[in-house]
C-alpha cells in the first residue's frame, strides 16, 4: 500500500520545477487531507441542520427581523435589563450539555424575542440548529400535515420539532385556548425533556397565568434543571426602534 510519504514523493516527481509544494513532506500532506475531511463533514452537518429547519417551518431557524439581535446590541437602561441580559447571556454560555429550560415572561417590546434570538444566535454560530416559531405557526404547520397536498406527517414534524437543540416558543397566550393546541405543546416539550434537549418560552402572561393556559404538568417540566425565569417589566423599546440599528 502506498504510504504519505511514497505518495508526496511521486507528486514532487511530476511538479514542474518552477512549482513550489504546499506541503514539505507526507505527513504534511496527510494532515491537510485530514482537516479536508473534517471540514467537509461539518459543511456536510450545518447543511443537513438548514435543509431540517426548512423542512420543520420552511424557513431558516430564526426570523429576518432577529436575525441581528445580539448580546451586544441590547441597550441596557435598567436593572431589570442588566439582570435579564446577564442571564441570558449565561445561559447561552451554559448551554452545551444543559438540559435547563427558560421562560421570559412580561410586558411587550420589553426584548423578550430579542435576547431570546441572541441566545439563538449564539448557539447557531457555535454549530447548534435553533427554531423560535409563534405558536400560530406552529399549529399551521401542524394542521398543514393534515392536508393531503402535505409530504411531511404530523408525526414526522414533531419528531423534528423535538430534535432541534432549541426550540423556542413564541406568543404563548395569544393563541385561542384549544384543546388541541394545548395537546400539541404538551407532546412537543414532553419528549424534548424526556430527551434531555431545553425549551424556551416567550409570553405576556405571568407564570400563574401560563399554568392555567398551559396546565401544571408542561410548566413542571420547564422547571427541569438550572431553569431560567426572566420577568420583563419595564416599558416597551418599539417606540424606539428606527429599524436600521442592527
Ligand atoms: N433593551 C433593548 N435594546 C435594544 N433593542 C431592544 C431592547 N428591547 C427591545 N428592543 C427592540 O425592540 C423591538 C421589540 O422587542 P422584542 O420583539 O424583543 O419584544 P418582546 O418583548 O418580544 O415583545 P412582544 O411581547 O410584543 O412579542 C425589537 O426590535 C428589539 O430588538
């Protein structure tokens, strides 16, 4: 079998002299190919992980508008701010291997959605797959297996809905109280903490109010580890938001 070092010998054969090797010996030559490889497998990995989100929602894990939330771009003027910022910035650091969950509860434009996307955005850029979905799209894409036009089974998207690292689940409380919602949610963090993977919460309720919406034994399981609960209190920033900042 031809070794590295038979193979790099042969290439500096036929090289034209005037041609200067990359790679100085075999061993050189073998670690190249080697990190080629790994390179491509990950490539292999993160486009298997987009062609998954857009099979779940049709779309990339996290909307346009927050594509650009950051750590760094939410302006802290309070300490309810500082707190929530400090959290959520822990919790993304604490992330690999966590299986605790998070709420952020409270009043609109507070940046429940933005530091819920800059976690989200912290964890993609470090390899993860990150879904934040309403929860009136999710019910479309759950009801849109039913139709017979539909290529993917409802069984199918809540397998997918369960396996990304983390799914977070916007708008809780503004949806109508159907049974079937609250079914749908209930099977979809029951088996993401039954398989050790976190789910976010984003809702202008307060906990007691999410309780009854969404009943003890879902809210249980969001307590599940290191939980985190942020209560967004303070005044909107929409009134604020220019639209070009970030
Ligand atoms: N502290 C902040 N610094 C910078 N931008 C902020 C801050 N708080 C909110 N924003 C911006 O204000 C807008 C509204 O915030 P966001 O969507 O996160 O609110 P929300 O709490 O999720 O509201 P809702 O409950 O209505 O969904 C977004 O564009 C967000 O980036």
């Amino acid at each position: 079998m031809k070794t590295p070092t038979d193979l790099f010998s042969r290439l500096k054969k036929m090289m034209p002299a005037n041609v200067q090797p990359k790679f100085t010996s075999g061993e050189e030559l073998l670690a190249w190919n080697q990190e080629q490889g790994r390179l491509r497998s990950e490539s292999i990995v993160r486009e298997n992980r987009a062609m998954k989100m857009q099979r779940v929602m049709g779309r990339s894990g996290i909307r346009e508008l927050h594509m650009n939330c950051s750590f760094d771009n939410y302006r802290v003027e309070n300490e309810g701010q500082r707190r929530a910022l400090t959290m959520a910035r822990q919790y993304a650091n604490d992330f690999e291997g966590s299986i605790a969950s998070f709420v952020f509860s409270g009043r609109p434009g507070t940046g429940k959605n933005h530091l819920a996307a800059a976690i989200g955005n912290d964890l993609i850029l470090r390899g993860k797959s990150v879904l934040i979905v309403t929860v009136a799209d999710l019910m479309s894409s759950m009801k849109g297996t039913f139709s017979g036009g539909s290529d993917i089974t409802e069984e199918r998207l809540l397998h997918d809905l369960s396996t990304v690292d983390l799914l977070v689940i916007d708008e809780i409380g503004m949806q109508s109280e159907s049974r079937y919602e609250k079914v749908i949610i209930n099977q979809i963090v029951d088996r993401r903490s039954s398989s050790k993977r976190p789910t976010g919460m984003l809702s202008n309720l307060d906990p007691a109010g999410m309780n009854t919406l969404l009943g003890e034994r879902v809210m249980d399981r969001m307590r599940l580890g290191n939980s985190m609960w942020v209560r967004f209190d303070w005044e909107s920033y929409r009134s604020r938001v220019r639209g070009d900042e970030y």
